[in-house]
C-alpha cells in the first residue's frame, strides 16, 4: 500500500520545479524588507570595486560573495553611505577573519581611516590564534575603539545573521537577533585613539568587506539609507551651538596689536584688559553682524573671538568667501586653520594647494592631503578635532589635516597653549560663517 501511494504522490519532474521556483521566490520576497535596496545581485560583483587586491581577492560563487583563502583586500560598494541600517549574511570556517567597513575612504585602512566592524570567529579568537586580544578586537566591536559582546555567533559553517546601524555617532550591531554593540562613537576620548582613528569622525563613506586571508562568504546583502535632516544652526546631538543665528551673544571683538598676542594679553591687569576689550567689542559690531541666521563680515574691522577659551574640542564651522577670499580659524589663539579660494589664477600665497591645512606651520606638515574645496560662493563645513597639540581636519567629508601638531606661532621655543579663545580671522575680506557648534573632550 505504502509503495503505491508513493507511486501515486510522488511528484513530476514539472512539479518540482515548479516547487522549487515558489520557494526561491518566496525566499527572495522576504529578502525585500521595505525600503532597502539589494547591495550585491547574487551573481555578479557590479556596484563593487576591489582595492589592493591580492591573492585570489574576492570572488561570486552559487549566489554568495566569497574572500579567498589566503587572498582579500577591501571590496567597497561603489556608492558612498551616511547613515544606514545593513543587513547580511555571513558563514565561517574555523578561525576566520574579515571586517565590514562603514563610512570609509576608497584610499587607506578602512579600520583608521573609516571605521571597521569586526567580524572574527570566536573559537579560534579564545584559542589564541591571534594571539592575547583586547576587548575591542572581537566580532562586533568598533575595531580597537569600542568592544561588543561576545556569544551571539553560530558555529564554523553555519550561516550568521547581521545588522549594521550607523546613525550619527550612534553604533549599533545585532547579530542573530542579539544586539552585541550600541555605542555613541562620542564615547571614544582616549586623545591617542582619537588621533590614531580620524575614521570616527566621518560622517559618509564606502561600505566595505575586509578581506585578512581568511575564506568566508556573504550573501543576502542589503541597505536602507536613513534620511538626515539639518536645521542651520541647530547643533547635532553632542554639541552646543557657538553662534545662536540671531546675534553676536558668546562672542568678543579681538584686541589690537600687538595686544592680539595671547601672550601679551595675559601681562595685562583687569583694568586694562577691561578698556581693551570694550574698544574691540565696540569695533566687532560696527563690522559683524548677523543676517539670516549667518555671520556677515564686511572686510572691515579686526577678527571674531569666542567669549571663552576652549582646550580640546571637536568644532564644526561653514563657511564661504568671496573670488580671492583669504581667512582662517585660530585654534587656542594661534593662527591657523587656512581658507582661501584656490580657484581664481594666479594663486594667493599658494592658495592653490586649497584650505584646511596649518598655514602657519613651519617644521609640521603645512599643507592640506588633497584639495576638498567647494566652488566659491558654495559652502564649505570644517570638521577640526583638538586634542593635546594636535588636529585633524576634514574640509566638506575629506580628511585634509591628519593628525598634525599646531605650533605655537607666537613662541616657537614652546607647545602651542593648552586652552585659548577660537577666532574667525579675516584679511580684508567679506566673509560668511554659520552651523558653529562644539563638543569639548576630556
């Protein structure tokens, strides 16, 4: 009886295939979450591009993404992501190790330059294959800045659920339905490490798959894009607003010369310093005013200064000038952060090499990485983090000053001042500013 009901049932060649089609269908609608998009096809590496490859690099094989053995480099998505939810799929072998980038760089390693979640097999981790590691090197975690839980992986050759949320500084990694990490990448202030990591401060970037010479696979890869919505000066979560959009409240004229000395300004008695500053707040708003929530600089008159002095700091600033425009910020009272066009020929005391960069510098690094100018007229963002004597500084996204020493203009025979006012220097020229906010570090 058995046998003849298996003979009767037993389904057609047509059938099965027909089986087989509605449950790939079926597997593959519910890979379409609302709103976000297939990052790689399941059989091609279109809209992926490999940076120094080696090996066998990356490869597709039966709808997965694979990093050969012994081989790797970063395979980055083509398009560039700010904030996102990711989520993928992941199987691997004994002791095997890869990363996912986020807001990187095509350029540099992904773990300094943008940041990378790590994706490490445990076993082997606490075996020691890699030795004795930190907190922050196991999977999940921020690499070397900012440790996940353990014991939410699957074993070696089984298939691992991931999700990625990168909004704002807010971190947050769930892997089979576990949330191991939820961080604000504001909570990083070990000043080494954040010199060490200007990744942290990126805002938009590449994702990207991090090859270390190990096999692994990745299918089922897919991103929402997060809108991100800005108010002129509203600070972002962290921040306080320097400049309010309405007038000259938190702000100082800066005294003549050669009382404009940091130096020269501390010799002088409370009586002094009273009338100097009374004179300059006096020239500050027959020359700075506010229209339309922005700074306006009529090409007249001395520098804006902070009302207080400020010591280590992440600061945001936009800014615009007029064709052959010369400016800067002053950091603890000593020139400078430059801006100037680099646009209009012949150049301004070399503008060409574009702004961002320690003008004042003389053994350093004074020059910007790369010209990130937008044209004049358009508005440009600094992003400057400050910590002990050193800076990094990002021009509109691009990394422009790493990890460089200020020198101290007005005493080269010493450090430049732990703490001092910040200043919106000018030359003789109209100038614009708006969306000023900080954040103080420890």
């Amino acid at each position: 009886m058995k046998t003849l009901l298996k003979k009767i049932f037993r389904p057609s060649p047509l059938l099965t295939a027909l089986a087989t089609a509605t449950l790939l269908a079926a597997c593959a609608t519910t890979q379409r979450e609302a709103g976000f998009t297939r990052l790689f096809d399941g059989e091609s590496l279109n809209g992926w591009r490999l940076v120094n490859p080696h090996g066998g690099g990356y490869g597709v094989t039966n709808g997965v993404i694979y990093c050969a053995l012994g081989g790797g480099g970063n395979l980055y998505t083509e398009k560039e992501f700010g904030d996102f939810i990711l989520r993928f799929e992941f199987k691997m072998e004994d002791g095997s190790n890869n990363g996912i980038g986020i807001r990187s760089p095509l350029a540099a390693d992904a773990a300094y330059a943008g940041m990378e979640i790590q994706i490490l097999e445990e076993g082997a981790a606490l075996r020691g294959k890699w030795g004795k590691l930190r907190e922050e090197q196991y999977h999940g975690s921020v690499y070397d800045c900012i440790a996940a839980k353990k014991g939410a992986l699957k074993p070696p050759g089984q298939w691992n659920n991931e999700e990625i949320t990168a909004r704002g500084r807010q971190i947050t990694v769930i892997v089979n339905g576990k949330k191991i990490l939820d961080a604000s990448l504001n909570s990083v202030t070990d000043p080494a490490k954040l010199m060490k990591h200007p990744g942290l401060f990126r805002d938009r970037g590449h994702i990207g798959l991090l090859g270390h010479n190990d096999y692994i696979e990745f299918r089922n890869i897919r991103v929402k894009e997060l809108p991100v919505v800005e108010k002129d000066n509203t600070p972002p979560a962290g921040f306080t607003a320097l400049f309010n959009g309405k007038n000259l409240d938190g702000w100082k004229g800066l005294l003549k010369s050669p009382l404009d000395n940091p130096i020269n300004r501390a010799a002088l008695t409370a009586e002094q310093r009273a009338a100097a500053h009374q004179a300059a707040d006096e020239s500050m708003c027959a020359h700075w005013k506010v229209e339309d929530g922005v700074f306006v600089f009529d090409g007249k008159g001395l520098s804006l200064c902070t009302a207080r002095d400020y010591a280590n700091f992440e600061m945001l600033v936009d800014w615009k000038l007029p064709p052959r425009g010369d400016s800067g910020i002053y950091l603890r009272g000593s020139p400078q952060v430059q801006i100037w066009d680099p646009f209009t020929l012949p150049s301004k005391y070399g503008s060409e090499v574009g702004s961002g960069a320690f003008y004042n510098n003389k053994t350093n690094a004074s020059k910007p990485l790369k010209v990130a100018d937008r044209p004049i007229g358009e508005w440009n963002r600094f992003r400057i983090i400050m910590t002990g004597p050193r800076a990094h500084v990002y021009l509109n996204g691009d990394l422009v000053t790493r990890d460089t020493v200020l020198e101290n203009y007005w005493d080269r025979t010493q450090p430049i001042f732990p703490s001092g006012q910040i200043e919106l220097q000018n030359h003789g020229d109209a100038l614009w500013f708006k969306n000023i906010y900080i954040r103080e570090l420890p």
